[in-house]
C-alpha cells in the first residue's frame, strides 16, 4: 500500500539562500587580538559569520565593528570590517594607549532575537605598553658627550 501523496518531494534550505540571513548572535570572532594587542602596534581578528540556521555564512555583503572603550579613560575608538566576500570579515586596529579596553563587536543594521552583538562580546583586550623611544628625537645642549 502507498502512503497517500506520496512521492514527497522535500524542500532543502541551502545556507546562502535569501531565506537564511546572518545571525549576529551566533556569529563568532577569530584571532589573539580579541584577547590582547600592542600599543602603537596594529592588531586584527577575524569575524566568522554563521546563518540563522547554524551554518558558516559564505557571502559577503555585511557590516561589523568593533568598539573598544578604555577601563578608565572611557575613551572609545570604532573600527569597520573588511569584506572578505566568503563570510569572513577581517577587524583591524591600532590604539596608542596600554591598559584594559572592553570591545564589543556588532553587526549594525541587522536585529535578532539575540541582539547584534557577536558570540562572546564583550570581549576584554589587554593593550600592552609598546616599545619606547620609538619615533622620539631628542635634542639639546644637555645631550652632548663629554
């Protein structure tokens, strides 16, 4: 006996169709730099996009940016990702003071049932002291050898 309308003929959801969009939420960050950075040194991490489904997300078209905020400063600096064109977005940047900085990576724009915030953000990224003496010229009478 067959089962009544049968051939079923199922429907697959590829994780590039329209219907599946980014899921910020689920979308997570890649590299040391999330973690730990230089200052005066640049720093980067890529953000790995994933679907609404679970899937690695592989097209491009998205935003995301990070902003660090310092520990005491509260100074904030914002930077944009780079469009790798296959779900990777890479995130650099460079800041001229050491000390503790709170990152917190979104994708603007896009709204989900758990924010636009990535996996893992905020995220604590330790600036460590550069070198010293570098780009310093010193001069004066008080520098001449006796």
């Amino acid at each position: 006996m067959a089962i009544p309308r049968s051939p079923f003929s199922p429907d697959f959801i590829e994780s590039n169709k329209a219907s599946a969009r980014v899921n910020p939420s689920l979308s997570f960050a890649d590299g040391a730099a999330v973690c730990v950075a230089t200052a005066g040194g640049s720093a980067s991490f890529v953000v790995h996009s994933v679907d609404s489904f679970g899937f690695l997300y592989s097209l491009g078209g998205q935003l995301f940016e990070a902003v660090l905020t310092h520990s005491t400063t509260n100074a904030r600096h914002a930077f944009l990702s780079l469009d790798s064109g296959d779900g990777a977005y890479s995130i650099s940047y460079s800041l001229t003071r050491s000390g503790v900085y709170l990152m917190v990576v979104t994708a603007p724009g896009i709204e989900s049932l758990g924010g636009n915030a990535i996996s893992g953000s905020p995220f604590a990224v330790t600036v460590l002291p550069g070198a010293a003496g570098v780009g310093s010229v010193a001069s004066g009478g008080g520098l001449v050898l006796p």
